[in-house]
C-alpha cells in the first residue's frame, strides 16, 4: 500500500507523527509536504495529495490543516476525489465502507495524536462495500461531469 500525506503548517507535527505512524506498519508514503511549521497555503497541498490519488500513483491519501475543512472542501475540487473529514475511527470506517472514500481529512488542531492513528487505522483497516452504497457512489461521480 502507498499513501500519499499532506499537511498546512497547523497540522505539520500531526503529519509527521501519522507518517511515522504508517512508516512503522510498513506502508509507503510520499509526503507531499508541507515541510516546516512556516505558513503556507492548504490548497496546495490538497492538489498535490488529491493528484497522486486520482493518478493512482498512491492507493490513498492522507490530509491535515487546522480543523480539516479547508482542505476537505479543496481536495474535493479535484475530479475523482471523495476525500472525507473524519473525526472518530467510526466516521473513517463509514467513509471508506460507505462513500468508498479515497483521501481521509484529519484536523490538526482538533484531534491528538492517539485518536489520529486510530483513525487512519481504521480507515485504511475498511473496504468499500458497493451494494447499495454503489449506485450513490456513482451519482456523486455523476456531479463531476
């Protein structure tokens, strides 16, 4: 599994410490910066994650600013992302079995560290489940046209 990780500056020691997260379970990441606490523009990042996603280059993607929704609401600019703010391992969970999210938002400022790994944890731990959720899955994907 490869995951790409993105962050702003308020979320940077949350993304260094989920990276390391990943590091140690074994899983490839390409971290897409930011680099340093200095301020910098979420958008940017958001592109970057949300590219190497819809690309498949990377199986999913991981992003982080202040409170996850500036860069939810970016990442999702992007055509064939469904990138979800998840704040609780359930909500992950639901975003991948349900909605067969693609990139998992995390907030920086709202969350610690132990409720983060639990989280990604429980994202990338889930697979969508089609069905039912199938045909919504595909009308969301028929708003992008």
């Amino acid at each position: 599994m490869k995951i790409a990780i993105g962050s702003d500056h308020a979320a940077f020691e949350l993304k260094e410490r989920v990276k390391e997260h990943l590091q140690k379970a074994g899983i490839e990441v390409i971290d897409c910066g930011t680099y340093s606490i200095e301020s910098v523009d979420y958008p940017d990042y958001a592109k970057k994650v949300a590219e190497k996603v819809t690309s498949k280059e990377c199986d999913f993607g991981i992003l982080m600013c202040g409170t996850g929704i500036g860069m939810s609401i970016a990442a999702n600019k992007i055509k064939g992302v469904r990138a979800a703010l998840c704040l609780f391992p359930e909500m992950a969970a639901y975003a991948r079995k349900h909605n067969d999210a693609n990139i998992l938002v995390l907030p920086g400022r709202l969350m610690g560290i132990e409720l983060a790994k639990w989280t990604v944890d429980a994202f990338l731990n889930s697979s969508f489940e089609g069905g039912r959720h199938e045909r919504r899955v595909k009308k969301i994907e028929e708003l992008e046209k």
